[in-house]
C-alpha cells in the first residue's frame, strides 16, 4: 500500500499571501495576565486576547523577500519591500503617542476583518473594544515581556508573516 502525499506548494502559499493582504488588518494589544513574570508560549487555540486594551489598523501591509541588507529587521531576519506578489507578507501597525498611554502591554495579536461596531467611521484607525462589532480572525498572537506605553515613545510593531 502506498501513501499520497500532499503539499502546499509556494504558488499556494502566494495564493493564501495574496488573500489575506487583501483584508482588513489590525493589531490588538492587551494587557495578558499580570501575573506572568516571563511571557509563556501562546496557545494554538486562542481566539482573542485575555485583555484586550486597543487595537489599530496596519499602516502598511505588503509583500517582502528575504534579504541580508533589508531594512525591515524580525527576530526571523531581514526583508525587504517588492512590488511582486511573494508568500511573505508584511505587516506594520504605528501607535499613536497618545494611545494607550501608561498601559502595560503583555500581548499583541493581528486580526483580520474586524468588524467596526455601529456609528464607528471606517476612517478610525484606533478602536477601544466597545468599537468593535466582531473581533474577527486572529493571524497571529504573541505574548511579550511587558511594554509600558510612555508618552515619550511612539509604538511600531512589525510583523512577516511567511505562507
């Protein structure tokens, strides 16, 4: 007996990097547990934030290839900009000075096609949790060691994604 075996090749991964820059993105932030002295492993079965304080539509959201001289530096390596439809996806999200301001932040997580609730113009980029209808898909969650938001400081997070 032999076994079929199947795969998803970079032409699918392209297709799936394809579908999802062209929905909405935003990252939400949280406070997490603050009990946590280290940040632990997220699960794979989380759906939302333990306490969502913000979120914030992406800013940028493009295609990248890996590159030694990129400019867009992850703990995974350096990327660089293309205008040609690739299976890493990138994501930046800019904070305003004046968002979340003097909250500790333990977790981040991008959500595709939040939905807004009602009265809420779609021209609003920083949504508080009563503003949001449907938290929609999470992509990707992250727990980190805790951030204070400073009113000094203004907050970008930048993510690749690789299909």
């Amino acid at each position: 007996m032999s076994l079929v075996t199947a795969i998803l090749p970079t032409t699918g991964r392209v297709a799936i990097s394809q579908s999802v820059r062209n929905l909405s993105a935003h990252l939400a932030i949280g406070r997490g547990n603050g009990l946590w002295t280290t940040p632990p492993i997220p699960s794979v079965g989380a759906t939302g934030l333990i306490d969502e304080i913000a979120r914030r539509r992406a800013t940028e959201v493009g295609y990248v290839i890996p590159s030694p001289t990129g400019d867009i530096i992850t703990p995974n390596g350096a990327y660089v900009r293309t205008a040609t439809v690739t299976r890493f996806l990138y994501f930046r999200f800019a904070f305003e000075i004046s968002e979340a301001l003097g909250q500790t932040i333990r977790e981040q997580a991008i959500f595709l096609n939040t939905t807004l609730a009602i009265g809420v113009s779609e021209a609003t980029f920083y949504l508080l949790p009563a503003q949001v209808a449907s938290q929609g898909l999470m992509l990707v969650l992250q727990n980190s060691a805790p951030i204070v938001r400073s009113p000094t400081t203004r907050n970008f997070y930048e993510h690749v994604i690789s299909f």
